[in-house]
C-alpha cells in the first residue's frame, strides 16, 4: 500500500526543485537520488519561476534563510501556484528568532504550501502554539495532534508533525507513525531531506489531485524513509556510517519491507 | 600513461580554485583532497581576483548560481587569463532556465575556458543544439561528437561532454570513453566533483602548455575518477556508501591500474 | 580529565551557533551532533543577533566569506559580547588574500574572540608573521608557540594552532597534543569541524568562567577529535570511509579512552 507510492516515485523520476538550506543541500539531493527521484537546486530570483514551473513539486526550507532567499521562495511559489505545482514547506526553527517566525507566517499566507513537515514544536509555532524552539531542534511537550490537525485544515493541505512519533493529517483524518531509529536526530539535515523526499511522494500523487492522495503520499514518503533508517541502523556503526547506510537502504527498499514494516495507526 | 597523470597531481598538489554550487563545495573538495590536490573555494568579488592568480587552475560551476556569483565569476575568469591559469567550466544545468543560458553564454564570450566539463545534452545545448535540460539531469539522444568537436574549436580548448559514454575532444582528434558506473548518477555533484578533478589535471599539464597535454589530462581525468567509481563499486552497498568508497578509491588508485583498467578509443 | 569535558558536552547540549563556510555546513552540524552538542547555522543580519544571544557559544569562520556575512559576524559577536556567549573564530586561508586578512584584523579588532583556531601559518600571519598561506591549506615552519601565546595574551583569551602537532596557550601556559591522523588532511572542513566543536566545549566551560577552564576546555576538544581520528583510522580504509567512521568514533568515544589516549605536554 504505502510500498506502492515508493515504486511509483522510482518509475516517473518526479523533478523535485528545492530552495532549501545550505546544510541540507547535498544530503537532501542525495536522498532524492538514492529514491529515484530527480532533484534541482536554484534559488536565483532570474530563474526560480522558471524553475519551479517545470518541476514536479518544490520544496521549500528555511533553514538558512536571508533576504533575497525569502523572496525567491515566494516567487517560486506564485509560480508553482500558477502551474498547479504542489509545494511542502520545512520550517526549519521557526520560533526560534522572529525572522523565522515572520518569513513562515508570509510563506503561510499568500500561495500555502499544500504540505507542511515540520517537526512537533515547529508545527505548534506556526499555530500559534506554545513548543519550544532551540535553535533548530525543537522540543515539544506531546503530540501535536490538534495544532497539526488545525493547520492542516487552514492550508486545506495536510501537515506532517515528524519526530518519535509522527502524526500526519488533513485536518480530517490523523495517522500516527511508529517508525525510525534516534540515530537520525544524531546526523544533521535528515529532517530536511525527508521534506524534499516528501515532495518526490508529492509530485507523484499530484498527477491524480485528491486530498486523500496528498495524505497517503505523504504518510508513504514518511514511512519509506524511517523503515529505511531502520534497516540503516541495524548495520551502521554509529551516526557516521548511519548516514551512508541510510542512503544505501533508501535505494535498495523493497515496497513490499515498506508494507511490512510500516507502524501506521490511524487515530 | 594516463596514470602518469595522477601521479603528476599527487607529486605537485596543485591548489585548484573553485567557485561551484553548494551541493557540490564538499563533495568536489574531498574528490581534490583525495587525488592529493589542494582546493580553495571563493567567491567573495573582493577576493577571487588574488586567489584565481595563485591557483593553478579556475573551476567554474553554475549549478546555484546567482548575478553576485557571475559577477565574481567573471573578475576571476579575467584574472586567469591575465596569469596565465586555465579555467574549466561546468555548464550545470544550461538550458534547464533562460538565465542558465545567458550566463554560460557570459562565461563563453570574454574569456573563453580551456575546458569545458557537462553531459551530452549541456554540451548540446551550448552549440545550439537539442538537448533537453530537465532541472540538472540531461537526457540526449546521441553522443554529441560533432557538437563537441564544434565547441572545442570554438574555444581552442577541449570539451569532454560525460555520460555512460564520454567524449573529449580538442575539436581535431575525438577520445571515447567507457569507464565509469551508473551509481555515479545516483549520488549527487560526482559530475561537479570530477569538473573539479578536471581542474587538477589541467593545472598539472598547464606547466608546459600545448594543446594535445590538455587533451591527455583530461582523458586521464575521467579516466582515473571512472576507475575509482568502478572499484568503489566492487565494495559499496549502495549510492551512500559507494560516495565514501569512490573517495577511498581515488586515495589509493595506483596509476598502473589506471592504465590496464582505462577503456578509451580514439574516433 | 580531559574525558570529563566530552561528558559535559554530552550531558548538557550545548546550542551552537555556526556562521561558517559553505563546504564545512554539513560535516561541522554532524561534528557537534556526533558529540552530543546541538548545531544551528544563522547567517542572516535579521537574525544573528538574537541567535547568537540565546547560544551557549558563536564559531565564526571565514572559509567562504563576503561582505554580507562579515556584517552578520560582526552583529554577532556584538550580541555575544553583550549577552556573555564565548566566542570562536577560526581564521581559514587568513594571509591567501587582503580581503580575509583585513576580515580577520576587523573580527580581531571591537570585541575579539575568546578562542581562535587556525593551523600554524594562520595564527603566525595573524601576529603578523610570516606564515605561508597558500590557498586555505597553511605550510609553516616550525611550532608557532611564540607566536600563539601573544595573540592569546592580546585576546586575554586561549589561541590553539594545530596540525601533526597542536600548540594551545593562554599567553601563560601552553600545551603540546601530539594526538590526530594525517588522513585529518585528506578530508575538507576537519579544521572547521574541530573549530566548532571548540565552540560546545567552550560553550560548557563558560558556566563557570574562569580563563583556566577555557585552556582546559579547548585541549579536551582537540584531544577528543584527534582520540576518534586515531580510533577512526583504525577502522577506515581512505579518506571517504574516514570521514564517516570519525562521526562514529566521536559518538562512541569513551572519556577514559581520551584520557588514557591523551598525549599532552606542558611546554
């Protein structure tokens, strides 16, 4: 079921364009490689229109954000919004200085992105809830199963809460995800590279545009790359290694390990 | 005789300046380190200048790029061409925006590089020919020979237009390659990082400049990274840790095995 | 000893704030997050400020610099300096152009750094020596420890040179590390990872400052690296498995393993 959407990500090759930041450029693009997807990067204002017009999804991450990036973004946005070009945002730290805060609620208000992946705390931030951000690892008290839920339903998207537990939901139905391994908090840019992976999944679903589908897609890149990290885990020496064997086992992932070892619940 | 080559890099250690993409900076520097080059990234215009002077040769990438880059692009083509460096240009992604285009026609105009580095579909678009450029991943037909030898005229220089195949030319004699891994594709900037490499060998042959060295070097470029893929690739699992062990491979590569291993016709 | 500063880094997490270079990013965020400290890179004017203030230590690198993030150090350290975050600077390549000496002299001149780490060459051009500064690879004659110990008193801070061996004094004591692997210098940004590890060892000792826990702090941070380099290279098999086995080793590394590997002297 979920394994589906990993075998038709490696069929179309979707192109996923990411102005994301600098941390998470080369691992994001090699997790989208290693996926069967295609990544671009670019962030010029001369061409991110043009850019994001002949992608299959873009991906936009503001985890090391400034200016002239900021306004990239929104004209790549305006412009996946005029070519029917789903877009994900990772708000990386947002809470965690105002700036942050501030270039979310623009890239929240004028074109929303149809997804957001974030992780608990962000997901609170952006509704105007209580997480703490420190810098940009976030800690949060439970599950953010309302904020999420809320914001999913104002984006008339769907929003993805990852961490431990992951929650994924429209704003109608909500699953929880048990899988992945602590080792990905230990290696930088795994939460960034999910998001662009998210856009792959995205891409897919958008060429039969139903709610339902954002969903399943976005639940199916989550536990693609998680059931990875765990097969990564079990031959990885230490977060070094990990980092490789992750990129490894997104590779070789059977759909049919996908389904099996996926810990979906619906709540 | 291509392996002479690589020991010459390794016996000279030339420092390779490189103004590249953010995907690419880590990855095209540890593929220098690795074959016992010295890489300095810069782009500040208040530097480049001074430091394109002191390198033994000038990489150029466009693959992020923006008009404060160009700019810095430019001021150092300019000062290399004032010292005497070669300049090796990797035309990512040309043909993908407009802007691409345009500035790769900038790069060519004033000071054209020695070398140019891009796959089949990059080199066929700077001819004005049909290659379709989708994001950073080129798709041609054939192998651009014509269009290639055509450029290299344009440039008296050499234009290697890479693939599963590789061309490289000076625009009267026409090498083809055949070395090399499809997991190359699966790991994102290995084109960059060999555009890099590229740099190394020409700032080597650079010392005494005729032509037909700069053809060698750059066959012995391609051919001593493909056969480090090729090893890499006996010992990987999978793109992750094929990326680590192409490294391992170019650290140990022994300029004989270069030599029994290379797969190169003249056309 | 010296372990029991890895174990405090461990036990509290230290927020460090990075402005460094591009090819460094990623490998400094999986440097800190391998020894258990937390990791943010914050570059733009809009929010260095309030980053670095709720920081427990600043590492600021000029590896890639322009004149749009020397502003943003500069704000920075400002707000370090009010708000009593300790300060790291790591001077790449000061002395290969004007433009990084004249930034360097600027971050060394309003509100200088507690701690700078440079090779050899960088802190000798730093005192106005005679380092030989080619590129950001540093080639200097003998031991800097003259040098280093009157840049440490001009800072009223803690100066460590390192390369085969590490020179690190505060002006009145200096310790020699004979610890580390040369495959440190085959693999790009381990000086700027090591830089920002400085900063989360010195992040811990500034809860009680005193100018003695700094010496200590930044020796525990250099015998810790170059501990997991020595474990690393045990393991590894060239530069590219290197890198990722020394990720490993800095997770795992035990404190009685760095102190029972520690080769430190008084000089």
């Amino acid at each position: 079921m979920y394994g589906e959407w990993l075998e038709r990500v490696r069929q179309e090759g979707p192109l996923v364009h990411n102005i994301t930041n600098y941390v998470a450029m080369q691992i994001a693009a090699n997790t989208l490689l290693a996926a069967g997807a295609s990544p671009v990067m670019a962030h010029a204002a001369e061409e991110v229109e043009e850019m994001a017009a002949a992608a299959g999804a873009l991906v936009l991450n503001i985890g090391t954000l400034e200016p002239a990036w900021v306004d990239a973004m929104e004209l790549a946005q305006a412009s996946a919004a005029r070519h029917g070009v789903p877009v994900v945002l990772d708000p990386v730290g947002v809470g965690a200085t105002r700036y942050r805060t501030e270039v979310a609620a623009r890239l929240l208000s004028i074109h929303p992105p149809l997804v957001i992946r974030g992780n608990a705390a962000e997901v609170a931030v952006l509704t105007g809830g209580t997480g703490i951000v420190r810098g940009v690892d976030a800690h949060s008290g439970g599950l953010p199963v309302d904020e999420a839920a809320s914001l999913a339903r104002r984006l008339a998207g769907v929003v993805a809460a990852t961490g431990p537990v992951d929650i994924v939901t429209d704003g109608r139905r909500t699953a929880r995800i048990e899988n992945g391994d602590p080792w990905l908090t230990r290696v930088t840019a795994t939460g960034c590279s999910l998001s662009a992976l998210v856009g792959a999944f995205v891409a897919v679903a958008n060429r039969e545009p139903r709610q339902d589908d954002t969903l399943l897609a976005v639940i199916a890149s989550l536990v693609s790359f998680e059931v990875a990290a765990e097969q990564a885990r079990a031959v990885a020496h230490g977060p070094g290694t990990f980092h490789a064997a992750l990129l490894d086992a997104l590779y070789h992932l059977r759909p049919a390990d996908v389904d099996s070892a996926a810990r979906v619940s619906w709540i």
